[in-house]
C-alpha cells in the first residue's frame, strides 16, 4: 500500500481555475440546466482569520445532495467560489433533503463546504446545515459538536428572499467546527 | 440500508499539519481547536462526477491561440491511484502554474518579471480507464515569496483532483527533480515523513520524451483508499 499523496496549499494564486459560474449550480448553461424542482437557495458568509480579517483569497467548495436527499440524480450538487475583498462567498442552489445516515440514522439537510487557502496545507471541511429544521435535533454530526459550537455550523435565514448565511471563522473566538473527514 | 464504505484515515506525518511556524500564512489561518472526527456517510464517500461535456479539458498549455509560450516545452504525464493500488478513472485533473520567468498570469501577482502573452498558465485534463492523465506545459521558473528572506518557491505546477468520493478531494503541487530551493521551502517541507515528501517529486521519463519535441516527467498520485479489500467493495459505484 502507498500512503495518498500529501497535500500542499492552494495558495495565493489559485484564481487560475476559477471559474466564477461555478457559485450559481442553476446557472442556464450548466449541468443542472435540466432540473426541475427544488427550493431555490443563496447561501453566503464570510470567512475571516484569527484576527477577524477577511480571508479575501480563499477558495470555497461545496458539496450537497439533491432536494430529495440523493446523491447520484441528476441534480450535480458541486459548486466553487473565491471570496470576495470583503471575505464573502455566495453560491445559488438547491436546498438539498435529508439524507441516510449511518445504521437507521437520518442526517438533517446539509451542506459540506471546503476551505482551501493561503495558508491553509489542506483543506479545511465543515458542514452546513439550516435553522428550523426539525432533523438537527437528531443529526449524528451535530450530536458528535459539543452543544456551545454546533451554532458555528447552522446557516440563518437573511432578510433577501431564500438566503441563508453562514460565516467561517478559521481561528480563535467562535471558531468554526472543523470535522476530520 | 447498508452502510457505506469508508476511505481510511492518513498516517499523520505522510500529510502536512494545519500549524507550521516556518509558513507565516499558517499563524493566523489555522485552527486552534481539533477537527472533529466523523464516521463517513453517503455525503463523504459521494462526489460530483464531472462530463468533459461540461467541464472542457485543455491538455495543451504551451500555446495560446496558436502561438508558442516561452520556455522549455515539458510533457507532464503519470497516474492517479487508490491507496490500494487501483486506477482512479475519470478523475477531473485540473492543473495550474507561472511561467517560465517566474510569474502567475494573475493580478496577485507582482514578481518583477514578464508576463508572456502566449500562457495562461492552467489546464483541465480527465484521467482514462487506467487511471492515466496526460498534459503538455511549459517547465515554470521559480520565484519569490515573502515568507522570509531571501524566499524562494520550487519550480513546482499546482494540481486539484476529484475522484470517487468528496473525501478523497486532493490539492497538491507538483516538484521537480534535483531543484535545490526544495531544502528551503517551508511548504514542501512542512510533511514529516520523507518518502511521502519526495513523492511530491516528479521524476524525468525518457519513455515520456518525444524526440526532438519535449521532455517528459512522471507524476503519480495516490488518493486516499476505501477501509475495506475491494472484494467487499461491490457496492462502490
């Protein structure tokens, strides 16, 4: 057995396969352009750094099941974003459903986000999940976060229409819950 | 349901940590707190599948509309694996590097040192049923940093790989053999363990050559394997 290759950053430069229609998985021209159904979603934050300065290089993945909670429908749940100067990302979706857990379990509708940066050797992996929804009450991850920071995973509504927010602090006071997935 | 198989966990020192003090960008960026572990599930072991009809490859970086970038043409070409020994097929490999002076077609960028009209710099291949991928570059000149004085990066290309399942999502660089700068580069040195470090080393490849063409390099690349032999891996898809 060979060991998997060890990982390096992205770095500073990263934008060279950024491709901004990436953020918007509905985009008209893209793999779900055929999809019907489903909830319209944005979801955004900020990520910000020990210090609370916006982390304006980053790059952030998301990876999501479908509105039924299916991962091999048509629907193509992967999305990427650079943030902004401001540290701001933003992704145009679907809400996804819940989806099975391990044994009998049910996770609640979630979303997994990536973090790749300057600075960051590997990627740093967290979830997202949604406010008021009845199934966090049960989910196996947010059950495995001590009860003072599973707020750091839950997105809240916005005043926009079908936004939800969730920022990403990277180190220090309301550090975000990383998972070791 | 029965439940999904996982990917196995890495050797700690065969990966970089997130805290490396020699790295500056690390001190402000990394996590204070341990990550938390997680079983994996569907959401872990599932991942996009990307269609060359939708996400175009481009093997060719060594020319912009049809003229020829500076530098020494290079052809870049290996494998991508498991753990276990087994072709990663249909991975979307997407690669990205400066130039042969040095600098990133990036506005980031401020290197004293020219920018060529004819390179763009990045690429998108797809691995085939053997787990081969193929691309043809220019060699990239290595440049400066601030991380300390007199900081110098590697010659080295960027590389980002999907395969089966999200967990097995994997950004690295690429090196080159015999560069001196590699004693020096905090990040290349900032995994423990040696021969995992030096797998990060490309190796020169007559069979790769094409005469009176371009040199060839090996690059193979291991992504994480599943926790069970492949003979109880019937559910994978």
């Amino acid at each position: 057995m060979t060991a998997a290759t060890a990982s390096q950053t992205a770095g500073p430069y990263w934008h060279l396969i950024d491709f901004p229609e990436w953020a918007d998985l509905l985009r008209a021209d893209g793999p779900n352009a055929g999809v019907t159904g489903g909830e319209r979603i944005v979801l955004t934050g900020r990520v910000t750094d020990g210090q609370g300065a916006p982390v304006a290089d980053a790059m952030v993945e998301i990876w999501q099941a479908d509105p039924e909670g299916r991962y091999d429908g048509a629907f193509h749940g992967f999305g990427r974003c650079g943030t902004d100067a401001d540290g701001m990302f933003r992704f145009v979706t679907l809400k996804p459903g819940p989806v099975p857990g391990r044994g009998n379990q049910t996770q609640a509708p979630h979303v997994v986000l990536s973090i790749f940066a300057r600075g960051l050797l590997k990627q740093l992996v967290t979830r997202l999940y949604f406010a008021g929804e009845a199934l966090n009450e049960n989910d196996p991850v947010l059950q495995a976060i001590e009860p003072a920071r599973r707020g750091t995973l839950i997105a809240r509504r916005t005043a926009a229409p079908g936004e939800w927010r969730l920022d990403i602090r990277l180190q220090g006071e309301g550090e975000t819950v990383f998972l070791d997935v | 349901m029965t439940d999904p198989i996982g990917y196995r966990r890495p050797d700690p020192a065969t990966q970089p940590p997130y805290d490396v003090p020699a790295y500056g960008s690390t001190h402000h960026r990394h996590p204070k707190q341990a990550p938390v572990r997680v079983p994996h599930t569907l959401t872990e072991v599932s991942g996009p599948r990307f269609s060359p009809a939708w996400y175009a490859p481009h093997a060719d970086l060594s020319t912009l509309n049809g003229k020829a970038a500076l530098g020494e043409r290079i052809i870049v070409a290996g494998r991508v694996l498991d753990e276990d020994g087994r072709p990663v097929r249909g991975a979307m490999v997407e690669v990205w590097q400066a130039n042969a002076a040095g600098r990133y077609h990036h506005p980031g960028d401020q290197h004293d040192a020219p920018l060529d009209p004819n390179f763009l710099g990045r690429g998108r291949v797809f691995t085939d049923e053997e787990g081969n991928y193929r691309f043809t570059t220019i060699r990239p000149g290595a440049y400066p940093w601030r991380n300390h004085p007199n900081a110098w990066r590697p010659v080295h290309i960027h590389y980002s790989l999907f395969g089966a399942g999200f967990a097995q999502r994997l950004i690295t660089q690429m090196y080159f053999p015999g560069d001196p700068l590699l004693a020096y580069d905090p990040i290349f040195l900032s995994t423990a363990d040696e021969a995992a470090r030096n797998r990060l080393i490309a190796r020169f490849d007559l069979d790769i050559t094409e005469p009176e063409w371009a040199l060839g390099y090996r690059f193979d690349i291991v992504l994480r394997g599943r926790e069970a032999t492949p003979f109880e891996n019937d559910g994978a898809h």
